[in-house]
C-alpha cells in the first residue's frame, strides 16, 4: 500500500517498512509499527528548539521517537534518528502528558527526529495534549503531502521548518526528489495560523541557495524567523566546507534585505543571534549562545514594540521564570553520544552498534549528569573511560589508553611547581564569548599550573556566557586560547579585539592560540591539548615534541598517521576522510566485544 504522509509515498508491504522504517501495512491501510514510541521526555525552553518569536523562555516538554523519512549527510541526530530501535523502553502518551504537566509546561514539542515517522503517532499526542490545554508543535523537515499536513497542522501551534536549500539538487542529496513541497507546505501552514520559523544550514559554497530561500521566503512571508544555522562539520564533512563566523555575520546582513529577523546560530559571541527592529535598527532584546542550534535569552523579553512603533510578530507571553535546563538537554544530548562515542573509537570499537547497545545502559539523566561531571577534570576523566571501557567488555584496551594519558600527566605536573601563576583567557570562537569557569578547557590551564580568569565569571551558561570587553582587559591575561570545539580564524580573531578595544598583553604580544579540532574537549585527545596548552604557556620547558606525541596517540589508538588525519569538529573521528582504514577497520570488526 501507498504511504501518503510524505510526499516519497513510499510502498508499505511485508517486505518494507518505507524509508522511515517505522510504518506496516494491514492490507487495508498504512499504521504505524506498534514497536514505535517516544523515547525521552525533557523540559526545555523554547529557544532550545530553536524557536524565538513563540512564548519566549516558555518551558516546553521536549519529545521524540525514532526514524527520519530523509538522508542527510552529517546529521547531528543521525543515531536517534536512525530507523533502527535504539531498544530503549516506550514512553506512553498518558506518561508524557502526565509529565508535562508535573514540569509545569506550557506544551510539547516534538523534535531530534523526523515527526513524519511516527506521524499516527505524534498525532494522537498532539490530540491529547490539546484535551490538557497544552500547545503543540515540532521540528520538521517538512516534506508532507498536502492532505497528510493539513490534518496534521488542525493539531499545530507552531513549527520550525529545517530548509535543505533553494534548489532540487539540494534535496536530492538528502534523498528526496524536490523542493517545492516545503515552501507549498509553508505557506499552507501560514495560512493555517501556524507560527512558523524557517532554519537552513550554511555551508561555505551555498551562499546563493541561501539568498534564494530567503527570497522564496519572503514571498511566503517577510515576518517569517530566519535561522541560519552555520555548518559545523561531523562525521567524512570536510572542515574546508565550515565558514567562518565572519562569514556567516556578512551573509546574514545580506539575507536581512529580504526578511525581517535573520539570526545566526552555532557561533558564540555573536550579536546576530539577537533582536533588531528591522525598521530602526534598535536593539531589543539579546541572546546567547546555548549549544548546539541553540540560544538563550540574557533577560525575559516583555516588551516586542520598539520605540518608533514596530512591533515583533511575536505570539504568547513570554514567560519570566526562565527555565534552567539541567545536563544534556536538546540537541546537546548529540555532544553525549559523541563523548560516549569518542572514548569507544580509541577502545577500537569502529562500527555504530556497540554505540547504541551501551548507549541503552548509559542514557538516563542520572548516568548523563554524572558523564557530565566525570568529562570536566583530566583525573575523573579517566574514570570516564574506565566506565566505558567495562561496560563495553574492553577493560585492556581502557587500561592501556589510561596509561599513556597517565604517563602525560605526570610529564606535565613535573613542571607546575616551577610554572604556576600564568594567566589564561579561554572562549569559544568570539573574544565575548567565555567558556564556564568548570568546564574541562579551564581545567586542563589549572592541572598545567595556569590561573584562568574564567574562574571570575560569576554565572554558567551552555557552554559559556556573553562578557564585556572590560572583563577581558581588567584580568589581562597573558594568553588567550580560543576553544577547539567551535574556532575562528585568528585574524577574524584579534579583528575582533580591535573593534571592542580589547587590549590585554596576550592580544598585544600576539599570544592568542586556536586549541587544534577537539583536542580540549570530549574526545581523550584532551591529552593532546594539554601538552599543546603547558607548551604555550611556557615554551621549551616542556621539553615533548608536540606532534610526535600525536602522531603516536593517532598511531596507537586511530591506527593512522597524525600527518594524515584531515580532522573536523567530530569527537570520535580523528579524520573527515582515510580513516578507518580497510586493514584496520577489518582489526577493528574482528575483535569481541561483550555488551
């Protein structure tokens, strides 16, 4: 039988599934598999989703189940979203509107994967929240038939849509034939009364795409969000195709001549993540960065006209108990799996399974706050991988990586009693932007005898917080190290330090540093970034070459040559490309694993 819910219309037999994998077929109509089922049931705030211009700071119960109907290359939720069952227990719809209501939400919201998938399903969630008074809406790629979406957006509050690009071609790389169902699909939800907001990934090289959605867009609606999402490169992506946040800043300006409100997200500091009045240029309410596609507001936004009477397209109340999410919440539980991931691929362990098989013991809230606090401190961490390394039945393999970390350690502790005192700034991509003062960056400055002035910063963020200028120039540091996790190109860098008159010795002596990709945090290659950080602070006194000891972590634990890794922003891959090799990643698949 024809599945109509999206517009692939896939066939549904005993022989397959669909290409969401979730779908059966009675002979008489298409149902969803009696195996599928939500999965997670968190609180977040609505920016998480990301959605800006709806009940700001409200306080939504995150939900979402399994299988996607597309083929993204480098798709962040790709585990989850994945048609295989992650075989975690069900969460039924009377638990989830019963813990929505114990949060003190205001509505749900459906996202990480494809609500397509498990379209019977979601609507009949939808259905009964609506009975409890609560909002609904979801993160959706889009790709309805008409019929399937008009019954489904009676059931919508709001939507964020995910834009692959302008073109067919850009939809036919995540294995759909066209474009022109979203944009259909679009406006018919905007005539619905649906509040949409519109979020399409730059990657460098898509610039005209981009322009042209916007266009397109704009003849939908100019009030529409716009959510730049810059590209940040996992699994065989190349880092060449991630632009820098400059870039990004300069065609989000070009973008704002078509709509209203265009934000940027994936880039710490900026101030494009905040509120504009499209008509006077006033500022109006301000924004930070808060993990992946994620943002927060600095204070609640009560007030959506400016003071030459343009008024926001904001719907509901914004809420003024703004809501402190706790651990890996959103989309941050993909940075979860990818630390999880990280320690397993130096265990040896090459392919997605053991993944998700250790993932079921691991992924309860309890479990992540505790991996959340044993992946801040070099000596926990190691904890961390001896955690893993037992679950997974790979003790020898967890000893041996302990010990050459260990034996790093101890080179570097040598050095502290004569070293101490050197003080250290350290952000994420914009010199406004400081990582918290516990995170695992700031930790690796401690152990190497290092003061940081991030230790000063009075409150914590996801990952870190907005600063003034004169937070920076008042401690002067001597260095500077911009995070390995989210970079920026070092001239963009200190561009930045003289447009904010940031001036401490690091920035006048030019001792500003960009940690190499991921070796600073997540991945074990922290031990890396460790020498890279004491080496910097206090050059020659080390006395290592740094990039033989890589080359002798790449050999041991990637089973590939330092010289030769192509990295990116992955934790758990040591390059975009040549890795694992054929030899070793046949080593790799031959050996037991006891899960």
């Amino acid at each position: 039988m024809k599945c109509n819910i999206c517009e692939i219309r896939c066939d549904i037999n005993e022989h397959s599934n669909g290409r969401c994998g979730t779908y059966i077929s009675d002979g008489n109509a298409v149902l969803q598999d009696p195996s599928i089922g939500y999965l997670k049931a968190d609180p977040i705030s609505i920016e998480t989703v990301p959605i800006l211009h709806y009940y700001p700071s409200g306080k939504f119960l995150q939900v979402f189940s399994n299988g996607c109907n597309f083929r993204c290359p480098g798709c962040v939720t790709r585990l989850v979203s994945s048609s295989s069952s992650l075989d975690w227990p069900n969460i039924s719809l009377s638990q989830v509107i019963s813990i929505a209501m114990q949060q003190e939400c205001i509505g749900i919201v459906s996202m990480l994967n494809e609500p397509a998938a498990n379209y019977y399903l979601f609507k009949e969630l939808a259905t009964l929240a609506k009975e409890h008074g609560l909002l609904v809406g979801c993160s959706t790629n889009c790709y309805f038939t008409d019929e399937a979406l008009k019954e489904l957006g009676n059931l919508l509050d709001f939507v964020s849509v995910g834009i692959k690009g302008f073109s067919n071609r850009s939809y036919r790389v995540c294995g759909v034939s066209a474009s022109d169902p979203v944009f259909r699909n679009i406006a018919t939800l905007i005539r619905m009364d649906v509040h949409v907001e519109a979020a399409v990934v730059y990657y460098r090289g898509n610039e005209d795409e981009i322009v042209n959605v916007t266009k397109k867009l704009s003849d939908i609606s100019s009030t529409i969000p716009m959510q730049i999402m810059r590209f940040i490169p996992f699994g065989d992506a190349s880092l060449e195709l991630e632009p820098s946040v400059g870039e990004a800043e300069r065609l989000c300006k070009t973008l704002s001549e078509h709509v209203d409100h265009v934000y940027l997200f994936n880039s710490p500091g900026t101030e494009m993540l905040h509120t504009y009045c499209p008509k006077c240029g006033r500022l109006l309410v301000e924004r930070e960065y808060h993990g992946p596609m994620g943002s927060t507001l600095l204070k609640p936004w009560t007030k959506y006209t400016c003071k030459c009477d343009y008024k926001v397209p904001v719907k509901g109340i914004s809420s003024i108990n703004m809501h402190d999410e706790i651990g890996f919440r959103g989309y941050r539980i993909t940075r979860a799996c990818g630390i999880v991931h990280a320690v397993l691929t130096c265990l040896g362990v090459a392919d997605d399974t053991m993944l998700l098989s250790l993932w079921k013991s691991i992924s309860d809230n309890e479990t992540l706050l505790k991996i959340q606090s044993m992946t801040q401190h070099p000596c926990s961490y190691l904890e961390f991988i001896r955690l893993i390394a037992n679950k997974a039945g790979l003790e020898r393999q967890g000893e041996e990586l302990i010990s050459f970390i260990k034996k790093r350690l101890e080179l570097v502790y040598g050095i502290v009693a004569e070293n101490e005192g050197h003080s250290v700034y350290y952000c994420m991509s914009s010199p406004l932007f400081a990582l918290n003062a516990g995170r695992m960056e700031n930790n690796l400055v401690t152990f190497a005898g290092g003061y940081s002035i991030n230790k000063l910063l009075e409150r914590d963020g996801k990952p870190g917080i907005n600063v003034h200028p004169n937070f920076v120039n008042q401690h002067n540091p001597k260095t500077i190290f911009i995070s390995g996790v989210l970079s920026r190109p070092l001239y963009e860098f200190y561009s930045l330090c003289r447009q904010y008159d940031i001036e401490p010795d690091a920035v006048v002596e030019q001792r500003v540093y960009a940690i190499p990709t991921s070796w600073d945090f997540g991945s074990p290659r922290w031990i890396l970034g460790l020498l890279y950080i004491t080496d910097k602070m206090y050059p020659g006194k080390l006395g290592v070459d740094i990039k033989k000891e890589a080359n002798e972590f790449y050999k041991r634990f990637y089973g590939m040559d330092f010289k030769d890794a192509t990295p990116n922003r992955s934790m758990h891959r040591p390059s975009s490309r040549n890795w694992p090799s054929i030899e070793e990643n046949a080593i790799m698949l031959s050996s037991e694993y006891k899960l």
